[in-house]
C-alpha cells in the first residue's frame, strides 16, 4: 500500500502515488462546505508539486463560493497569523512541513489560526466521505485575490513583540538552513530587522529539498560545516514550512531538536510563571525546568492540534514539542520557527552566554529515537500485540504505547504522517536508552 | 416532465466528440474537470499545453481544475489568460506544444462552461482523436507525475498580437485605413472584449464599442442572431456608424448589421466572405450542407466549386485543409479562411469584410443587396431520439425520386428550394431547415415537411 495519512493532520501523501488532484479537490469541496463559504486564506511552501495542489484547492474552493485570499510561497506560522490578522474564516496550508520533497499535504486552519481540533477534523472528514459538497451558482463562485504582504505584516508583529533592542545592540551572526523551504524571504526579513548579520544556506526555491528537511540533528551536517568557519553566534535549521527549529551550536555543534522547546521552556519560564504543554514523547528535561519553576507541566497526544488546545484550555504560557516546535501563548497559538529563532537570538543577548553554555545548564538525558517501516494496514495491531510485554510496568495508552520508569522512558506509537511506527527511549544513560529501543524494534519487527 | 423539460434536463451534461459542457453549479464540477484535463494530458502525453478562457464567471474554477490535472498528468500548462477559440487555436500550432484546451462554452448562457480539445496543429479534435480521448478519460488510468518532473505553469501575453498580425499582414490595411470607417461592435462581454477595440483601431477604423466589459455577464444571448442584435442597432442608427459587427462569447462567429442598423443575417457573413475571398484568389469553397444556396451561386459567378460537408466545424475544416479551398464555413456567421488559419475566426471576418468594404462605392447594405437572395426557415420537432434516425430515414424513402444527399441526416435540392432534415447529435429533436428564393416558397416548404415528419412519427 502506498503512503497516504487522512487524518488530524489533514490529508498527506506522495505526490504521483496517493496524493492526486481529484482527492485534493474533494477535501477543499469539503473544506468549502464546511466553512460554508467566506474569506479562506492558503498558503504554501515551495515543493515543485505547489502548483498542482494549489491549482486543485482553488478551484475547489471557487467551486464551494468561498473567497480565497492567496499569501503565496509563505511559511505555515505566518499563514496561521495572518488569518486571524485578516479575520478570515479559515485557511489550508499546502505543505507536508519535515517530510521529504516527493510528499505534499493540506493542512486545514480555523479562524482562530489554530489547526482543526479532533472533532473538527472528525466532521470535515464525514464531509469529505459524503461527497456531497456544496455547489456555488455561476454568479456566486468564489474570487481569488493576491495578497503580498503577509511576511512584511507579520515580522511587523513579531518584532514589536520581541522587543528587539537587546538583540540589535549585539550584532549577533546567525546561519540558518532554509533547506530550500517556505522560509528564505522571511528569515531575511527578520534577522535585517533584529540587526543581525545573517548566511542563509539553501536559500534558493528548487522544489525538490537539497537534504531531508526534518530538523534533526542528523540533518546539521551542513549547517554546522558552515557554523564554525564563518564564526557564527548560532545556527538554525528550519523545516520546509518553519513551524520548526532545530539550533546548532557556535561550535558547530548539532543540538538535538529536542533542545529547541528545552532551551525556551526554561527562558520563557524565567519571565512567566505558567502550566508549560508538551507530549508523551518530549524529553524528561521539561519535568526537570517545570520543577525548578514549580509550574504545571500537562502532556498531550502526539500532535500539534492536541498540544495547542491544552495549551489554550490550561492557559500554558509555552508549549511545544521535542520536533522542535515552540508555541508561546502571548503570541499566537501556533508552533513558530520564527517566534523560536528571535527568542533564541534573545536570550543569547540577555544571558550573555553562548548557546553551548545555555545547553549545558539544562539537565542532561540520552534518548534514543528509532522509525520502523511498517504498512498502514498492520501498523495498529502490531503495536497492540507489543503491550503484553509491558502489562506489568507503569504504562499509559493515551497514544500508542508509554511506559515509564523512574530514570527512563520508553515510547511507541504510530506516526501520524507517515506509514512508521517510531520508537523513543529517554533514559539518564545513553546504553539504557539504546537497549530499550533496541528491544522494542525487534518485538516490533516480530509483530509485523 | 414535457418534451422540453427532459431536454433541457438531459442537457445539463454533454461529454462528447466537441469536449465537455455543463453547467456550474450541476453538472461541471471541478472533479469531472481534473479528470479531463488528466485525460488530455496522458492522451497527448506532456509536454507544452496551451490554456486559454473566456470571460465567463466560471473561468477560474475550471482553468485552476485544468491546471491542477494538466500538472499532474506531467504537462506544462501554458497560460493565455482570457483570449479568443481562434487566438489559441493559431498559437497551439506555432507554440511547438503538444496541445491545447480553450474553456469556452461559446454561444451557451453565462452559466455554462466547457472543454475545448485543441490538438498539435491549432486544430479541434477530429471524431477519432475525441474517440480515443474518451477512452483515456473512462480508463481512467492517467499518467501520474512525481514532484521531481512537476512542470510549471508559464504565462503566454503574445498570443493575441500574434494572431492580429496573422489577419492583418493578409489584408489591405492601407486601403481600409484610408476610408476612416466607423464601426460599431458589441464583444456581448466575451473573449474578443479587450481585442476588437484596438483590432480595428489598427485598421483606421473610429470604433464605437458596445459590451467591451470582459466581465462573463452577457448582456444578450450571446449567439449572434438577428434577435439579439437590438442594442447595435440602435447604437449604429443614432450614432451613424458605416456597419455593425457582433461576435459569440469566445469569437470564433461574427455577424453583420448594415448602416442603417438591419441585420444582415449571420448566414450572410460567410456569403460576403465567400464574394471577397474568390474575387481576390480562385479556389474551392468549402461549407456543411446547411449553409445557404447563395455561396453555391457566388462561387459559380466566380467559376469556382462547393464542396459540401456534414455538419460540424472539424468536418468543414478537414475538408478545406484536404481540398485547399481558399476559403469556407458555415451558415452561422463562422468564416474560415484557411490562409490565416483552418478554423472560425470572427477577426479574419472582419478584416475581410472591411477590405471589401474598402473597395467598394457601396455601402453595406448595397453590398448585402446584390448578393443572391433567399429565405431560410429553421425549426425542429421533438422526437425521441431512438426514434430520430428511423423517421429520417423514412423520409428519405419519401423523396427517393429527388436523389436526396445522405450525407448528414437527409438533404433534398428541389429547383426552387432545398430541405434539410437531420436527426440532432445532442437533443430529442429532429432540426429542419428549409431554403428558398422566396419566403413565401420557403414557408410553404417548410410547412409541407412538418407535415411529412408528423405524419411519420405517427407510423414510427
């Protein structure tokens, strides 16, 4: 079976194989219908397949009468932004975000710029298996209209809010990896308005992704060769749409992205007291900062759209993700890989410190993340059959299979945008993070 | 439901050898439109794939449907933007593309829309590719392109100059420029809206626009019939403009209006055409078997032979581009001269019928009345259509002694008047039409063939 996600996170799947212009016409006829026409925002990032999936969505959508404001090549965090700026009834984001090039996905947005909830989803998806969608008159199709200054709007707002002279006075010199993504144009934006002196690598919109995309820091190969030589104060590494971040270090260190929220939460907190949201599968290094600033810290399912309405619901001043997705509530309810950057860049300019040294403070974990390939149709029951071997320990069912000791964690659960199961332990040493995952792959494996 | 009701019910969709037509809102759903454009795009196999709309409502959600299915079917579409049928029948052939799709429903109301399939040779596709596209579409096996081969859309501004240029380095511009016409033209807010303007500017013409705005909201029935010619009419009369031109929604169809503001009748836009053309080059005429008995006239006077077709457009153009024929048509008000480009173009029309006009020491309407006259009367009779054809045929054995032409349902030439009857390819209706020197015969004949058919029906 080829890869194809229908799902909270929307619809994903591999351009020429599953993902084809007739379903992409059916989910935004189904979006359309049930925004039940009105202004809709999209957006996307820069794969080469934009234009047929674009192409497919409008037309969809003028077919349903809903208005389409048109943002262009623009990263998800702004898209999200701009909707509530504009007051808009909702949007779709073209971008399948860290997966490779050859994938594309729509990602449904709602007024408030935050993504379709689970019961939303749920909804547009009886929608979309109905099929029967909403049929604008000839005289009441929709419009498309061209909007060019969302990154310019956007970065107006960011700044104002990172109240940046701190920054500027340091002159800070940041490489960042746009790894041929959404973000080029407004990373250039944002570091000439926080004074920093930028070196933008894989910059140009090529529409297939000169590496993997993911954030990791497997993927700072790169980056970090570029980091040392040019004496960089930090570098960045953003995914195709920027809603995430990985930091490498001024010694050309990758970090692991799990440091991203660590670095913030610990930041953020120091200013705010507040709950603090991240999911099962984030480093015990967001136990450790809740604890020193005696805040809530409430774990979701694996998903922004789930960490994102805790975060509303419990008021959290920050969440996030050990991806390397960072949401601060004062801001916009949304993981942004721009938020994360200045805030980074800010607390270099506060602490005095260098990232390397921001990195050693926090407390120090080794996990170990592993993805097994695996069909869609037995990816389910084979986690079910790997909880036997669990039935003693402290083990928690809220999204795949969590089960954790006093000095390590071990996660297994279902990706929700590809066909893998992944496999993450934490643990205080690395050979017992290495051995729980170990062993988890080979019953796994056994299973399928 | 009565006969009109299933008829127009039946109509909503119509997927056949001319493309695909429906109406927005029912039946031409953005769905069905990625499909065909899939289906093209695997039928003609990639490459460079022309694009090109009309002014209708509707034109971004089909063109962005077109796009959405071309680019996945692994073609690189290629966009006109609103232009004119002619303009991207002319640039597909000289574009190097494989193929092109004009979204038009031409003459139809405001609220349809439809496919066009143009093939590498600026032509429509001709009953056998249309066949074989069809397959394609109801296989529904479409090639399917990943993200690595995924084209992009380009833009195409030229393709209106270059299709003016076509007409007008084949007319005498200096002669028509030096006669400071003033024309009056109504664009009824279709395709040729921002063309016909500047078109006759260049030829010196003081232009008095009518229905210019490209905005798809037809201000009439777009088919240019003398009914819907009103509003030229009057413009023509109080501003005393020299003639009227009137094109359809996508402007492949003119029709004529004299200086007085009377019609002249859109079967007597090629009839003129025909009288210019052969007076300047001889050669043989090609047009369907409906079209008027005058150009068999005219093209006697000029020593020159008709060849007669069935009806449709591709089968007028397979035959010019067969016989060389120097110039044809058909009967409503679509001129094909075959030097500009084997297809209806209403702007090789008028620059013919200006040059002509230019040439002459008569007005339009003394032009239109030497032109050999006669009466046409057209109508239909509702028919089930699994009935059509053996009615049809029936007739046929009714005048097996007049030697009728069966080339397309059955014709039969009388002295005075011919008949026409044919079953129709996309209604429950058999159409008539009957010609004549005068009404009065014409009528007479008319009446005489309902009779007929009446009388089958009941026996069928």
């Amino acid at each position: 079976m080829q890869p194809l996600k229908i799902d909270i996170s929307g619809v994903r799947g591999v351009v020429g194989e599953t993902l084809l212009p007739e379903m992409i016409v059916n989910f935004a006829c189904a979006y359309g219908t049930y925004m039940k026409s009105g202004k809709i925002g999209i957006g996307y990032d820069t794969r080469a397949s934009r234009e047929m999936v674009k192409s497919a969505v409008l037309s969809g959508l003028i077919s349903t009468g809903c208005d389409i404001v048109d943002f262009g090549i623009c990263p998800t965090p702004i898209i999200q932004y701009m909707t509530r700026h504009l007051k808009l009834k909702g949007a779709i984001a073209i971008t399948a975000s860290h997966n490779d090039s050859n994938w594309n996905a729509l990602k449904f947005i709602k007024s408030d710029g935050t993504f379709l909830n689970f019961y939303e989803g749920e909804e547009l998806l009886d929608i979309y298996h109905q099929g029967e969608f909403f049929k604008a008159a000839w005289d009441r199709l929709g419009r498309v209209s061209e909007y060019d200054d969302a990154i310019d709007i956007y970065m107006g707002r960011l700044c104002r809010y990172l109240q940046p002279g701190k920054i500027r006075a340091k002159k800070l010199k940041v490489a960042v990896d746009n790894c041929n993504g959404a973000g080029g144009r407004a990373t250039k934006v944002l570091m000439d308005k926080l004074g920093c002196k930028l070196v933008l690598i894989n910059e140009e919109i090529t529409g297939v992704f000169s590496h993997d995309p993911e954030p990791t820091a497997a993927n700072m190969e790169q980056l970090s060769s570029v980091v040392r030589p040019i004496k960089a104060d930090v570098g960045f590494m953003l995914d195709a749409d920027v809603d995430r971040v990985a930091v490498c270090t001024e010694k050309g260190v990758p970090l692991s992205e799990e440091y991203t929220f660590a670095l913030l939460a610990d930041y953020i907190l120091s200013k705010k007291r507040g709950p603090v949201v991240t999911n099962l599968s984030t480093s015990m290094m967001l136990d450790d900062i809740a604890g020193k600033y005696g805040v809530k810290l409430v774990r979701t399912k694996i998903g922004q759209a789930y960490i994102i309405e805790q975060m509303i619901s419990e008021k959290g001043v920050i969440s996030g993700e050990g991806s390397g997705s960072v949401a601060v509530g004062d801001f916009q309810h949304a993981s942004d890989g721009f938020l994360a950057m200045g805030l980074i860049l800010k607390m270099l300019a506060e602490k005095k410190k260098k990232v390397s040294q921001l990195a050693e403070m926090l407390p120090r974990y080794y996990m170990v993340k592993r993805k097994i390939k695996c069909s869609p149709e037995v990816m389910y029951s084979a986690i079910e059959k790997v909880q036997d071997y669990y039935k003693a320990e402290n083990i928690d069912l809220t999204d795949g299979i969590k089960v954790a000791w006093k000095d390590h964690w071990l996660h297994i659960r279902a990706s929700n945008t590809e066909p893998l199961v992944r496999v993450l332990a934490e643990s205080t040493s690395k050979e017992k993070a290495e051995e729980l995952c170990d062993t988890a792959v080979d019953r796994i494996k056994a299973a399928i | 439901m009565k006969g009109r009701d299933v008829a127009d019910k039946k109509q909503s969709l119509k997927i056949g050898i001319s493309g695909v037509r429906g109406v927005i809102g029912d039946s031409l759903s953005p769905q069905l439109l990625v499909s065909f454009a899939e289906a093209f795009g695997s039928y003609v196999r990639g490459g460079k794939v022309l694009v090109a709309t009309d002014t209708r409502t509707s034109k971004d959600m089909v063109k962005n449907a077109v796009f959405a299915g071309l680019l996945s079917s692994g073609c690189e579409p290629v966009d006109l933007g609103i232009c004119p049928v002619p303009t991207i029948l002319i640039r597909t052939k000289y574009a190097a593309a494989s193929g092109g799709i004009a979204i038009t429903a031409s003459h139809n109301p405001s609220q349809w829309n439809a496919l066009k399939f143009v093939n590498k040779n600026g032509l429509f596709l001709n009953a056998n590719q249309a066949e074989e596209l069809l397959d394609v579409y109801h296989q529904r096996e479409f090639y399917k392109c990943a993200n690595s081969d995924m084209k992009k859309i380009r833009k195409d501004d030229g393709a209106i100059d270059f299709h003016m240029e076509k007409v007008l380095c084949r007319i005498d511009v200096d002669r028509i420029r030096s006669r400071k016409f003033k024309v009056a033209v109504d664009c009824c807010n279709g395709a040729a809206s921002l063309v016909s303007p500047a078109f006759l500017e260049r030829l010196g013409c003081r232009v008095i626009p009518v229905n210019v705005e490209p905005n798809g909201i037809f201000p009439h029935d777009p088919e240019p019939i003398p009914a819907n010619l009103k509003q030229i009419s009057e413009v023509i009369r109080s501003k005393k403009a020299d003639i009227g031109f009137v094109q359809d929604a996508d402007a492949d169809r003119l029709a004529v209006v004299d200086e007085n503001g009377d019609p002249i009748g859109e079967e007597y836009t090629l009839v003129m055409a025909v009288d210019h053309i052969l007076g300047k080059k001889k050669g043989p005429v090609v047009t369907n078997l409906s079209a008027t008995r005058a150009i068999d006239d005219i093209a006697e006077n000029h020593g020159c032979k008709v060849i007669r077709t069935r009806i449709g457009e591709i089968n007028v153009v397979e035959n010019i581009i067969e016989k060389k024929a120097v110039i044809g048509g058909e009967g409503n008000g679509g001129v094909i001269w075959p030097a500009v480009h084997p297809c209806r173009d209403s702007f090789s029309g008028m620059g013919i019928i200006l040059e002509y006009l230019s040439g002459s020491d008569l007005k339009i309407s003394g032009i239109a009345r030497n032109l050999p006259s006669y009466h046409m009367v057209k109508g239909k009779t509702y028919c089930e259509t699994a009935k059509a054809h053996l009615v049809v045929r029936k007739f046929k054995d009714l005048y097996r002694k007049d030697k009728p032409v069966l080339l397309d349902g059955v014709k039969v030439d009388f002295e005075g008047h011919w008949v026409h009857v044919r079953p129709s390819n996309t209604e429950p209706i058999i159409r008539v039409i009957v010609e004549a020197r005068t009404r009065k015969i014409a009528e007479q004949a008319y009446k005489k063939t309902m009779k007929d058919l009446a009388y089958l029906l009941k026996r069928s």
